[in-house]
C-alpha cells in the first residue's frame, strides 16, 4: 500500500479536468530527459481510456536512446514545427505541465503557456515552485515526476486499467532519475511501484539497456578524452570540473544526448563530492551540476549563474564564454566551500 502523497483535491480536480476537456497537450522542459520523456508518454498512453484527443509537445528533439519508448515518434517538437504545435495550443483546454516547476523552464513554450486559457495541471518534484498552474501538485521529496504520475493514475482509480506501455514509459522516467536505482532511491515505496510496473509486464532490465548502454562509439571516445585530457581535480574543495567547446565536440561528432551521465562520472572518485561540467553550444554555455551529501549543487547554480534544480542535480546557462565560465567557478569555489550554509 503506497502512501497517499497527492493530496486528494488535486486529484479529483486533476480528473474532473481530464473529463471536462476535449483536447489535452502534454508539455516538459527542454533537453528532455528520460523523466520528463518517460512521464510525459506514461501519462499519454494512460490518456488512451478517456478518449481524447491527446498531444505531447515539448520544446526540443528527444535524445535516440529514448526512442525505444513506445509511441516517441507521436511527440511533437515545437522547435521543428512550431506553427503546428501554436494552432494545437490554440485548441487546448487542458495543458499538463510535467517536470517542471518555472516557465522559463521550456523556452519558447513558456509565453504561449502563459497566455494560455486552457486549464494548467503541473506534476513536478523540482524545488521552488513558481506558481503559474491551476492545479500544482509539487513534490520535491519525490524521486521522479515518472513516479507521480503513477501515484496520480493509482489515486484515480485507473491502477488495473495501466498498459504495459504506461507502465514501460513510468519505468524508463523512475530508472533515469535515480541512475538506475543508484541514488535518490531510499524510499521503499519505490520497490513497492517497481514491483507493479513489472508485474504489468515491464522488461526493467532490457529498458535499462537501452537507456544507459546503447551509446555511440563517438560518445565512448568522448568520455575517454574528457577523463584522460579534460578533467580538473580541486581537491582542496573536493570538487572536479571540466569543460568542452562546441569545436571539440564537433571532433567527435556530438549529437544531442551524448555528453548525458559524463558530470556523474568524477563523483567515483573517492574524496569528490562536486563536480561540474560545463559544455558548449551555440546558445552559450550550459552547466550540469552534481553533488553527493549536503553540498548544495542547486544553490551553486543559482548564486553564480541564476540556475536551480535539485540540492545533488542542479544546471544553469552561463552567458560568459566557456573559458570566463570556468574561471568565475574556480573564483568562486573557495569562498563557497567555506560557507556555513551547507
Ligand atoms: P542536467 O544537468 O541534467 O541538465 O540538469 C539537472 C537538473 O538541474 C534538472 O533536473 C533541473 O532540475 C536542473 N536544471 C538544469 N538546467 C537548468 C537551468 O538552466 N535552470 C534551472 N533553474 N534548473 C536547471
Ligand atoms: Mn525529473
């Protein structure tokens, strides 16, 4: 029996939604992530037994290994079609916000979900919500917005009627957040979930497969340059950082998705417990942060660059140019690490 997490209203007003609207779009942040992809489609192919007219649409292109979840080709890229995806919000009565808490979380989405009239239901467990939704179920405690989508779909009653496509989509979201069950996994509540999603026919163990080892052999080189020519270790802040430019991603013909996990890897190394990557792109500089035990990733993110997230996962854009980004980390590093505040 799973605690009952979503408090009761937000649940009847969630389905009272679902059944008064005609058209419902599903949206998630940008660089959708396996969370993010994963909930979206769970919530999907659970839409199926109400009989709407259903859409995903997200801001940007989804990365190839989450292709393998059933029904990836219907989402829609607002990027790619943006005219398209416009006339369908147009449309809209009810818009499911997932895996995001902040509107300037999804780009060019974000005004037009604003503006919006259609009725707006978030499912979130980043930190510091801001409001914009009608119904905000937010739960920083949870593990994966994947997760609470099944605690939504178990609270409406739907629990048998869950496919083994829901619940393969709610598998890959709950893998990718807690790294294959590595971290942020404590919760047995978890097991109790996983042990449903396979009794519902789930292949955990080919889904993980093809989540974390189905890269390209460019990525591997990738990941062997950076540990080999690339990475600094400061071990008086226990801290390791790394950057790569958008030409020697190039070298390696980067694609969307294959840096994915390289931040995590410093943090194996015994005595790390921050590490920071900063990549790239044509934009400016995105930065991924990662963190064990209380050392505030997500607070490092927003001092220095206004980003945010998890207290162990956080990001940020750097608008310096990638060597200033590195150079205003390493300024600021001491004086942080020293901080009573974490
Ligand atoms: P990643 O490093 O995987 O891109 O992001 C890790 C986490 O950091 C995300 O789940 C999200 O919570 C947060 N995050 C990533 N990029 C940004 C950003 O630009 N701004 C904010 N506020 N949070 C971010
Ligand atoms: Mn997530």
């Amino acid at each position: 029996m799973l605690t009952k997490v979503i408090p009761e209203e937000k649940v009847v007003a969630t389905y009272k939604a679902i059944q008064r609207a005609k058209r419902i779009v599903i949206v998630a942040h940008k660089r959708p992530d396996g969370d993010a992809i994963g909930s979206c489609l769970g919530l999907y192919h659970f839409l199926y037994s109400f009989e709407r007219e259903t859409f995903i649409i997200l801001p940007d292109a989804i990365p190839a290994n989450m292709t393998i979840l059933p029904s990836s080709s219907e989402i829609l890229n607002f990027e790619l079609e943006p005219e398209k995806c416009k006339s369908i919000l147009a449309e809209t009565d009810l818009i499911f916000c997932l895996d995001f808490n902040n509107l300037s979380r999804i780009g060019d989405l974000g005004p037009i979900i604003a503006q919006s009239t259609a009725e707006k239901v978030m499912l979130d467990h980043h930190l510091d919500y801001e409001p914009f939704a009608d119904v905000a179920i937010s739960h920083p405690e949870i593990a994966s917005t994947s997760e609470l989508v099944f605690r939504l779909i178990c609270r409406m009653g739907y629990f048998a009627d869950m496919t083994q496509q829901t619940a393969e989509c709610i598998c890959a979201g709950m893998l990718t957040d807690t790294g294959g069950l590595a971290y942020n996994s404590n919760s047995p509540e978890i097991y109790t979930i996983f042990a449903e999603l396979l009794r519902k026919g789930v292949d955990k163990d080919a889904l993980y497969r093809h989540l974390f080892n189905t890269y390209k052999e460019n990525r591997m080189r990738l990941m062997g340059y950076v540990l080999s020519q690339k990475l600094e270790i400061l071990p008086e802040y226990n801290t390791a950082i790394f950057g790569l430019s958008e030409k020697e991603l190039m070298k390696f013909n980067y694609e969307k998705g294959d840096t994915e996990g390289f931040v995590n890897l410093p943090l194996s190394i015994n005595g790390v417990k921050f590490s920071i990557f900063a990549r790239e792109d044509k934009t400016g500089v995105k930065l991924s942060l990662r963190s064990v035990g209380s050392f505030p990733a997500n607070k490092f993110a927003n001092q220095f660059f206004g980003g945010g997230g998890h207290l162990n996962a956080s990001g940020a854009e750097s608008n310096l140019s990638l060597q200033e980004t590195i150079d205003k980390i390493k300024q600021v590093l001491p004086d942080f690490c020293k901080s009573p505040t974490y």
